[in-house]
C-alpha cells in the first residue's frame, strides 16, 4: 500500500512538471563552463547523488562544499536543489556566485522564494499546491523523491541525445572504492 501512495504521489508530481525542463535545462548546463551543485540536507543527498551522474556523463562538475572543489568563475552555474527555496546557507551561495558574474539556477517546490529572486533560471518541480501534507512521506520527502527522478530522467536524456556509451560513463566511475 504505501509503496504504491509513494510512486503516485511522485508520479503526480512529476506530471505536473513542465516537459520543456529537460531541454531547457540540457542547453543551460551545455553553455556552462563548469557545473557547480548544492542542496542542504535531504536536497544535499540528492545533491551529491545528481553531480555524481553529470561527472559521468561528462560534465565538468562540482559539489559544493568539498574541499577539492574549485572557486566559482563567471562562465560557471551554480545549481541549487532547495524545496523551499530559502535555506539561508544556499541563499548565501547563491548571492556569492551570482555577485562572481556566474550563472545560478535553481530546482524548487517554490520558485517564490529567496532563492528564487537571485536564480537566473526556476525549474519549479510540480506544483505548489500539490504538495501539502502526504500521508508517510514527511518534511519535504515528495520533493526530494520527485526531483531525484526528475534528475535521473535528466541524465538518461544526456545520455540518449549525446550517444553517450555506457563504457565511456563507466571509464569515469570512480576505481578506488
């Protein structure tokens, strides 16, 4: 039963997601020089999980917050992962890279929001209203479910529109693990 209320409540969700995302999102990080990702908590999962896959579909990124990454240039995106949009710390990276010259987007249940005032580019997963209270799924669990698909979904359409072999994805998977 509840697995069932959890994959309707994310497809729903997702259906309320605007389809042009994907390319738009594509044709934004394509023009990036470096991709810079970052989310607080749950987000922050979803964080490490998304800039893991673009690394290995080729992308030049970087999670926020490690000590090997790099500092934000003006020919960089900082995308930032934050249902509510105000998390004061990303909120603070955000004004940073967008004072540097970079580019900031952001994925959020609430393109109103701090957040959403300084990004360059919204990507509002669902909608507002949908996301109320959710029998078993607490504090922001549809969101985060929902826009870990969304990104996974992302990366499947880099790799489907790019050609890019599986083998070439795997040469980039770490080896020391």
């Amino acid at each position: 039963m509840h697995q069932e209320l959890v994959l309707n409540k994310i497809t729903e969700i997702l259906a309320a997601t605007d389809d042009s995302y994907e390319k738009k999102l594509t044709e934004l990080l394509d023009k990036s020089s470096r991709i810079f990702v970052s989310g607080a908590g749950r987000s922050g999962l979803i964080a490490r999980f998304f800039v893991m896959r673009l690394m290995h579909a080729g992308y030049d990124a970087f999670l926020v917050g490690e000590v090997v990454t790099p500092s934000v240039r003006d020919t960089d995106t900082l995308l930032v992962i934050s249902g509510s949009g105000g998390t004061e710390q990303l909120v603070a990276f955000a004004n940073r890279a967008k004072k540097i010259g970079a580019q900031v987007v952001l994925i959020t249940a609430q393109p109103d929001s701090a957040l959403g005032d300084i990004a360059d580019a919204v990507f509002q997963i669902g909608k507002s209203e949908l996301y109320g209270t959710v029998v078993g799924m607490p504090m922001g669990t549809v969101f985060e479910l929902s826009t870990l698909i969304f990104l996974e979904a992302l990366i499947s359409h880099f790799i489907h529109e790019k050609g890019i072999p599986e083998e070439e994805m795997r040469g980039r998977h770490a080896n020391l693990e």
